[in-house]
C-alpha cells in the first residue's frame, strides 16, 4: 500500500468475483477505475483508503462480477422479426424462409437500428462483449449502432460465395470487402474480423482465402459449421471428408478461428478442434429451439473436457430468442450434468468461466476483458441482489447468480470505464422512443420480404 493517496475516478463496491487465476471472490470488495482501465482491486476499505478522491457507488450487498462475453450474436435483421419465426417449422424453413429474405431486404438505417436495440438488450443482462456473427450488410451502421450504444463488438460482414444469395460474390470480391473492412478504425470498442456464413456455402478457394487474410491481418475468423448433420452430410458428399476433417487438411484451423455451433462433431473432429487450438461458441439455446439434436450429441462438454477452447452464444434472436448470457450459462451446465447422467462432472462455476475468462480466451481477448485484474479493461457488471429471489444470500455467490438469478438482476454496467447502464436502462438511448420505430421498421421489413406473421392462435 502506498503512504501517499493515489488518484482514481471511481469505485465500485460490492462482492467482487474477480475471476482471476485463483477466482478470487471479495465478500466486501471494491474496483477502483481510472479512465478506461481498472487500478485497484480488494478489500473495500483497502481500496477507499488507496484512492480517497474517487467516486464511489455501490454498497457491500451488491454483486461485481467481469462483463459477459456473448461468442456468436446475429446483430442485425433477426432483432426485427425477434420471436416471430415460428418455433415449429422444418428443419432448414426458418433460414431460408424467413432469415435469409429479411437480411436481403435490409435497409442501412435497419442495421444501426437493429444493432443498438440488440446491443440494449445484451448490456441490460450484463453481456459487455459481443462477436458480431458475420450476416452484416452495412458494416458502417453496424459500428455507428454500438458506438451509439457503447458496447464492446467484433464486426465482419457477409461472407459466402454461393450461387444466389444476398450479397453472395466471387471469392476475390468477397476478400475485397472483407479487407476494406479490416483497414477501417472503427473505433477503440469495434475489432474487425474476417467473417464468412460458413456451413458448406463457402467454396474451398474461398475459406482459405479468408484464412490468410486473417492470419495476415492479426484478427480473428469466424463461421458456421454443423449446428445440423447437413454440413457434414454435404462435406462427406463433395470431399469425401467430414467438415473439420476437410477444413484441417486445408490448413484453415488455427487459433484465430472462432466456429459457431459445432453441435454434431466427430472424435476425429474434436481431437483436431483441440490440437489445433481452434474456437467453439456453443448456442445451446438456438439448438434446443431448432431441435438440432445437442442432447443426443453434446460434443462442447468432449471439447471442453479434453482442454479444447469454448465460448457461449445467444445467437439470432428466432434461435436463442433472449440475449441472456446467464440464462444460456445454465442451460448449458444443464446439459453437462443430464447429458451424460453425472451431476459432478460440470456445474455453475465451470458454466460462469465460459461466460467470462473462457470466453475471453476463446476469442483472444483474455489480455484485456473477462477478469477484474489490474491493468484490464473496466469492463464490469453490477447485480442487485436485493430482489426477493436473493433472499436469503447464499455463502457461493457464482451459485446462486447462475442457478438462482439471470440478466434482469443486472443494475449497473460499464464498459471500458464509462457506464453504459444505470438502474437497469441503457444510459444512452431512450428506448421508449425508439420503440414505435422499430415496430414501422418491422412491419416495413416484412413486407418488402413478402412474409406474413403466423400466430398459432388466433389473436384479435
């Protein structure tokens, strides 16, 4: 402890699960931030002591815990069609029925709109990073959105070189826009990676293009691969290999790549995911809805238990329907107990990593987000633990935050220093004026992709 005071902004106070090396949980703890970074960490009255001149909130009741990392979230069209794909469809119908049709029918002003009504949702429930899935078509308004908003995002755009599609083009053009994204500053929160849809829409010239643009460029690659045993029943059928079998002979895995999904994977498959230090974002959500077979499958929990890298993700808001990080945390520690039939194998704590230094590591973030060390990011999220499904406090405090509670107890968020919501409200939209602008958006949206909602029930 220094003899003289040291100047700080602000601090946080609360029990402060730091997630650091020895997951360090402060009973009456406290974060003192100065700027965009944190510079002190521990005991409340040590930390007030350091910094006498800071700001402090909080009180000794409320819960600290690192920003939420959401590893795969569809930013854009499906926001404005949020829960109106129907739950009973075909596989494959609400892609190419309903998701495909909206995106290609997307305005610039629907993809800013859309990106901060998602990004509101996301920091309400505590996710402060989000690895942006690729189906962008306006980059620029993407990044304006969660500029607006004040999150911290991964940004690519559409990726595929298919016959017909939106946006669909021949490798070199697809490389082409890809590379003009990357060399734009976005800002200090937005980090441009190379982003491709994935499954087997993406030609082999393709894919390992993508690959050394990202390798060249130092930035991550992300796309989707068998969430359903489509992708490898096509893989098998054009190369004669499963997916990641054949992507790993191309040299395109690595760890720079981020896969989404990788619900019905191989132990070839997984053996090569690991060896080659290659990414998975789980969406359990988006699989359960989808009915993609993730309880008879559950490879995440064979990559996670052979040390391989993994994420969560909320996905398209028609799949995983709420960007909730801590409702898809336990779900998938759900999963992990009732799939194998064994209670001890995972549980809240493991589930609470991946949502924060797991999923920091998964994307290579780990150096900046996902702990409350010195010298990171301030980037932290504040829980209310003073609502009746708290009482009483239970001595585990991860236990109680992944079993017991979900996104709606989140009071207080900052990220990289400055708050970005306050008392449960985003503090920098109002959200009740852009609601009947987003409802025109959405009726408009619909009818220019020719869809009429469906209710299953009569409504009047």
């Amino acid at each position: 402890m220094p003899d003289t005071p040291e100047h700080g902004d602000l601090i946080i106070r609360g029990t402060v699960v730091t997630m650091n090396a020895r997951r360090e949980v402060l009973s009456d703890g406290a974060v003192a931030i100065s700027g965009d970074r944190i510079i002190g960490v521990g005991p409340h009255a040590d930390v007030a002591a350091r910094f006498p001149e800071a700001r402090e909130v909080g009180r000794a009741v409320d819960l600290v815990v690192p920003g939420y990392v959401n590893a795969h979230q569809h930013l854009t069209a499906d926001r404005l069609v949020q829960s109106s794909i129907p739950d009973d469809l075909p596989p494959g119908e609400s892609i190419f029925e309903w998701a495909v049709p909206t995106h290609a029918e997307l305005t610039p002003d629907d993809d800013e709109l859309t990106t901060i009504l998602t990004l509101a949702e996301s920091l309400t429930n505590g996710v402060t990073t989000t690895v942006e899935a690729g189906t962008v078509a306006h980059p620029d308004r993407v990044a304006a959105g969660a500029r607006t908003i004040g999150a911290r995002i991964t940004l690519g755009m559409w990726g595929w070189d298919v016959e017909e599609g939106p946006f669909a083009a021949p490798p070199d053009e697809v490389i082409g826009r890809q590379s003009d994204l990357l060399a734009v500053d976005h800002g200090p929160l937005i980090t441009p990676w190379v982003t491709l849809v994935g499954h087997d829409l993406m030609s082999d010239e393709l894919l390992t293009k993508a690959s050394a643009l990202a390798r060249r460029s130092g930035t991550g690659l992300t796309f989707h691969l068998s969430p359903t045993t489509g992708d490898v029943d096509a893989y098998l059928g054009r190369t004669g290999r499963r997916p990641v079998e054949h992507l790993a002979d191309l040299g395109v895995l690595g760890p720079e790549v981020l896969i989404a999904h990788g619900v019905h994977l191989s132990d070839s498959e997984v053996e090569l995911l690991v060896a080659t230090r290659t990414a998975v974002a789980a969406c359990p959500w988006a699989y359960l809805r989808l009915g993609q077979g993730t309880t008879r499958e559950f490879r995440h929990l064979d990559l996670w238990q052979r040390g391989g890298r993994l994420a969560l993700g909320c996905d398209a808001e028609n799949a995983g329907d709420a960007v909730d990080g801590l409702r898809t945390a336990a779900l998938f520690a759900g999963l992990a107990k009732d799939v194998p039939v064994d209670p001890t194998v995972f549980g809240a704590h493991e589930a609470f990593e991946l949502l924060t230094i797991g999923g920091a590591k998964a994307i290579g973030m780990a150096e900046e987000i996902g702990s409350i060390e010195v010298g990171k990011q301030a980037d932290l999220v504040v829980h209310d633990r003073t609502g009746p499904s708290w009482y009483p406090h239970a001595d585990d405090v991860v236990l109680q935050l992944v079993w017991g509670s979900d996104g709606r107890s989140v009071r207080d968020v900052w990220v990289a220093g400055d708050q970005v919501v306050a008392d449960g409200r985003p503090t920098r939209v109002d959200l009740e004026a852009l609601a009947p602008v987003a409802a025109a958006a959405k009726r408009a949206l619909l009818d220019r992709a020719g869809i009429e909602p469906r209710p299953k029930w009569p409504t009047r």
